[in-house]
C-alpha cells in the first residue's frame, strides 16, 4: 500500500508538472503561492506561516487549514509522548524514514512513546503545502532545542517531506521523510 500510495504521488507530481492536455481539453489553471499566517500560538512550538501552492485557493484553503491543524499536532505528540494523540494523527499504512532508520506505524508510535529524548521548543521554517487531490506533499525544516537519549542537550537542524493523506474523511500522516540532519551539541548545558 505504501508503495503505491508513492507511486500515485510521483504520477500526480508529473502530471501537474508536465501536464497532460491535449488540443481539445482546455488548460488547466495557472498555480499561485499563498503565504498564510498560522494563529495557533504556542510557547514551545512555533508554527507563524505556510506557503500554499495552488490552482484553487477556494478549494484548498479550508484543506490546508485543517491538514495544518494536524501537523500543529504532531510536535504536540513528540513532546508529551501521548500514544493517542499519535494514533489519532499518522495514516494506518504510516511510514518513517530516517537517516539510518524505517520504521513502520506501530513501530515509530513506540519508538517516539518510549524514547529518553526529550524536544523541548520546535521552530517550523520554509512549510511549503500542495495538494494532489486526495493527497499532499509538505515540506519544511526544523529547528530542535533538544535533549538526546543520554541527557546531552543539542540543537537539531532537520529537513523533511511528509506526504498526506486522506482517510476516513481527515487528514492524516502517510510518510515521513528525513532529508537533512544536523546536529550541534550545545556546551556548558546540561
């Protein structure tokens, strides 16, 4: 399933890329790029804007508006390590991947539930969202004040692509891509 829900991701990339009209089917809209400011403040998550790319923001805007409601969530889940909040946000056929790490739904809700790493704040830069009919690509980085599994406190430097999907009538998770990592140990701070 996870292949194909990819697979059906990277069609619908080149066919809104590329396009696949002919003489006869009129052109499709020209997309534009709305900056949208978020109003969900929150001390330990900043989350102030996104770009949507569209060709219908009549249609989108209000998708956009709950899918980022969501992803406002999954921070949220990080920190307080709820196992609910998580279920309640990742697709059932959810996929991770990380730098040296695949993990599977149930797998990456334990993982994160378990870990000793703790993510104290969570800085969202550069969230760029395009819907694909009943999915989406959003890709962002973050920046992490965070406390690795032996206490040491770093701040983590992330780059990453989810795709979204729609299930049930919402939006949830379907994959998470690493893209980018580093890592800065932050001395004297413990």
């Amino acid at each position: 399933m996870q292949h194909t829900m990819l697979a059906a991701l990277i069609a619908s990339l080149g066919a809104a890329s590329y396009g696949t009209a002919s003489a006869k089917e009129p052109e499709h809209r020209r997309c534009e790029q709305l900056t949208i400011k978020i109003d969900r403040p929150s001390p330990t998550i900043e989350m102030s804007s996104y770009v949507l790319i569209t060709d219908n923001p009549e249609r989108d805007r209000p998708e956009a508006t709950e899918l980022m409601r969501v992803k406002a969530d999954l921070p949220r889940a990080v920190q307080t390590k709820n196992k609910a909040l998580f279920e309640s946000i990742l697709a059932r056929d959810f996929t991770f991947r990380g730098e040296d790490e695949w993990y599977g739904r149930d797998a990456y809700i334990r993982d994160r539930v378990e870990s000793r790493e703790r993510v104290i704040t969570v800085r969202y830069e550069n969230l760029v969202l395009q819907f694909f009919g009943e999915m989406a690509l959003l890709t962002y980085r973050n920046v992490l004040n965070h406390t690795d599994s032996a206490g040491k406190p770093d701040m983590l430097y992330l780059s990453w692509a989810d795709v979204w999907v729609k299930q049930d009538g919402k939006w949830k998770v379907g994959a998470i891509h690493l893209i980018s990592e580093r890592v800065e140990p932050i001395p004297g701070r413990s």
